[in-house]
C-alpha cells in the first residue's frame, strides 16, 4: 500500500515524466569524469638468516652464504628502486655491513646478484624495477648475502637490522 507522502511523490514524478514528454525542446551538457590511478608499491620481505658461522671449522676457509625473497607488487607500469641501507653497524671499506654481538663485529655483505658481485645499496647500487603485470603478480626479487671466510670473532648470536625502501 502506497503511502500519503509516496503517493504524492510518485504522482510529481509523473506530471514531470508528463512534461518531459510534452516539452518541445531539448537541452544537453557533457559532464567530465576523472580518476587518478596513484603509483603505489607494497613489499615484504624473508629475513636473510646465515646459520652458524664455524670460524675454526667449515667457515675458516669457505663463506657462509644466504639468501632471502623481497616480495613487491606494484601498480601496473609503475617504475620503482629499491634500497637497502647498511644497517645499524655500518663498516667502511669493502664490505659495508656488520652483524653486532655485544662489542664483537661480524662482517657481511648483501648482493643483488647470485654470483655476489653487486653490492645492493642506495644510488646506483639500489635496484631499479618496473611493473609490468600490476597488482595481479606479485614479483620476487632474491636477497644474496655472505659472510667472508677466517673472521675471528667470538661466540655468540649476531644480528644487524637493514632497511629496505622502495620509492615510487
């Protein structure tokens, strides 16, 4: 059962419907319609987990490497770098990472490539990506690390926290 007011409502929209018809000339207006689409990028990524380092055994000779996966989806052609600092216990010269243990230092390196010859960094050492699939594809990238052979340091458990950025 229609109501007093709805009554009302529809018989107004009826006389309009009415006039509509009615009504010889016609009026047009083109409405633009916009949307801005962002360039955005999400990333996680697995810890790059060594193990145990043996400096008297397996690692008095031989590196101990690693690897972890950065995982990042982006908007589709979204071009992003991504960085990664030197931790919380920078080191100069050749190797630019260090695991901390009290006041003992354990030298490491992250790498961009299998062979662990590009340091990955900022600058020109950050890597440079494009989305090409968007957000249906999550791309992962391969973290490389290694510990250098013959470190004398002493026992205990070693940790360093870098931070990976990527800018969009």
């Amino acid at each position: 059962m229609i109501g007093r007011l709805q009554h009302t409502a529809l018989f107004a929209l009826m006389l309009l419907t009415a006039t509509s018809i009615l009504a010889d000339g016609r009026a047009t207006a083109k409405l633009d319609v916009t949307a801005l689409v962002t360039s955005n990028c999400r990333m996680t990524i697995t810890p790059l987990a060594f193990g145990t380092y043996d400096p008297l055994g397996a690692n008095a000779s031989q590196q101990l490497d690693a690897t972890a996966t950065l995982s990042l989806t982006c908007t589709r052609n979204s071009t992003a770098t991504i960085a990664i600092d030197h931790g919380q216990y920078p080191a100069g010269g050749t190797l630019s990472r260090r695991l901390a243990s009290g006041d003992q230092r354990l030298d490491y390196e992250i790498y961009r490539d299998a062979a662990r010859t590009e340091t990955w960094s900022a600058g020109t050492s950050a890597v440079r990506y494009v989305s090409a699939a968007g957000i249906t594809s999550v791309s992962e990238l391969m973290v490389y690390g290694r510990i250098p052979s013959g470190q004398d340091v002493a026992s205990g458990n070693y940790n360093d926290v870098v931070t990976a950025t990527v800018d969009f």
